[in-house]
C-alpha cells in the first residue's frame, strides 16, 4: 500500500494483547489459534503530510504481536510549533483531527 509509506498507524484497543482462542481471518492472512495478537484503530495517512495521520474511529484490525515494530509512539496536534505542511489539504486534516507521527 504505497500511501502508507510501507507502514500502518494503529491506536491500540483497551483490552491490550491476548492469545486467539481460534482461528481469526484478517485483511492479512489467516491469525491461527494460540497467536498473540491486539486490535488496534487505523489511522490514515493525510495526503501531502509525510508523518501525519487521522483517526479512523471503526476501523479496526486485529494484527499479530511479532508484526508490531514500535509501540508508544507519541502522536503529536497541530500547533505553532507542529504545523500542517503547506502541499496538503489543511482544513480537511484539522477537521479530521491530523496527528503527526513523533520522530523520537
């Protein structure tokens, strides 16, 4: 999925990891009884905003554990010193609640 840049944004659920009870099929392939797994949100990217994504309320997906490669990442509003860049649709992204991927 190129509009992702290689990666997904998740939010993750309340209930944190745990092990399927069963067979699970995902956009991703068959989860099989016994994985460690969570639900997470998706957060989608804003077009012409590297880093920045919106909420996705609904969307959710359940991934394996071993595919997840940094939690905690620190999601980031809009502000004076945070700002939309220029080359994206800005009213659209603050309506949509734009969040900008923390580089540390």
């Amino acid at each position: 999925d190129l509009d992702t840049r290689g990666y997904y944004v998740l939010t993750w659920q309340p209930a944190g990891a745990y092990t399927l009870q069963a067979d699970k099929p995902t956009e991703f392939g068959l989860l099989t009884e016994g994985t460690l797994v969570a639900d997470g949100e998706y957060n989608n990217p804003v077009g012409g905003a590297v880093g920045w994504h919106t909420p996705s309320p609904g969307n959710v997906t359940t991934v394996q554990v071993a595919n997840v490669l940094r939690t905690g990442v620190a999601l980031l509003p809009i502000s004076k010193s945070n700002p939309l860049p220029n080359n994206c649709d800005k009213t659209a992204a603050r309506k949509a609640g734009a969040l900008k991927v923390s580089p540390a």
